[in-house]
C-alpha cells in the first residue's frame, strides 16, 4: 500500500488524502452510524428470519430502494439480517450474536443529515417487517404472544 500511495502521489503531484477530499467534495462525503437497542430472544429469532418481500417500502431517505437482501450477493451466505439498499446508501439490520440487542448499520454516500433520514426510515421499516414477522409467528403459534420491539 506505501508504494502504491507513493506511486499515486509522483504520478499526480496530490497524496492519497486529496484525491479523497477531492471525491467527497464532488460526490458527498460518506456519512457511517450504528444503533442499538435492546431486544429479546424472540426479536431476535424474528429479526434473523426476515425475508426481502417484507420490506414494503419502496423507497429510502427519498431514493428507490434497489436492493433488499438477506444473502450477500457475492456467495449467497446469509447475512443473518436484512440488507436495504439506494444508490445513495443502504441499512443493514441483524440481531447481536453476543448481547440482547439489535443493531441497525446504515451508510449515506451523501453526507450526515441523508444518513439521519436513512436512520430515521429503518427505524420505520424494520419496525414494520419485525411486526409483520411477529405477527405471522403468532398465528402459527395459535395467538400466543410475543414481545414485540420497537426502536
């Protein structure tokens, strides 16, 4: 990697930080976040059994969603979650392994505040699949409740 930055930089007279700041400048500076929040076995449970067809929404922080996916598209493993995407960003939404929690990842390719609509939204959409999911679990399970989480 030093050889290629330096390579980089005798070649274009700019380190590899300006050609950073000169994208960001042109195309957004990705935003990054996690939430977390604590959630039950049974959340959980539903939350690492979603299906991409649950996702009603056909939007995301303004842009079409292209994308909704529980496998990673390269080799088809399961992301233990739910993946939604945008041109512009993408949430990704699985229960901890370790703690009783869930987490929701999302990435904005067009700065902060697109990031806060982005987590704004995924709060919204995985609340509603989550209690799609719950629900269809309680009429296979003859009405017994389950906790049903909300962020």
């Amino acid at each position: 990697m030093c050889l290629l930055a330096a390579e980089i930089t005798a070649v274009t007279g700019k380190n590899p930080q300006e050609h950073y700041n000169e994208l960001a400048k042109r195309f957004g500076a990705p935003s990054y976040n996690r939430l977390q929040a604590a959630a039950t076995s049974a959340q959980k449970a539903a939350l690492s059994k979603l299906s991409p067809e649950m996702v009603s929404a056909s939007t995301l922080a303004g842009d079409p969603i292209t994308a909704r996916l529980t496998a990673a598209p390269g080799n088809g493993a399961s992301i233990g979650g739910l993946k939604v995407m945008t041109d512009n960003g993408w949430f990704a939404a699985r229960p901890s392994g370790t703690e009783d929690a869930y987490k929701i990842y999302c990435e904005s390719f067009l700065g902060e505040e697109h990031r806060k609509q982005i987590e704004k939204e995924a709060v919204e959409i995985v609340s509603e699949v989550l209690k799609k999911r719950v629900n269809t679990l309680n009429k296979k399970k003859g009405g017994r409740k389950i906790a049903l989480f909300y962020l």
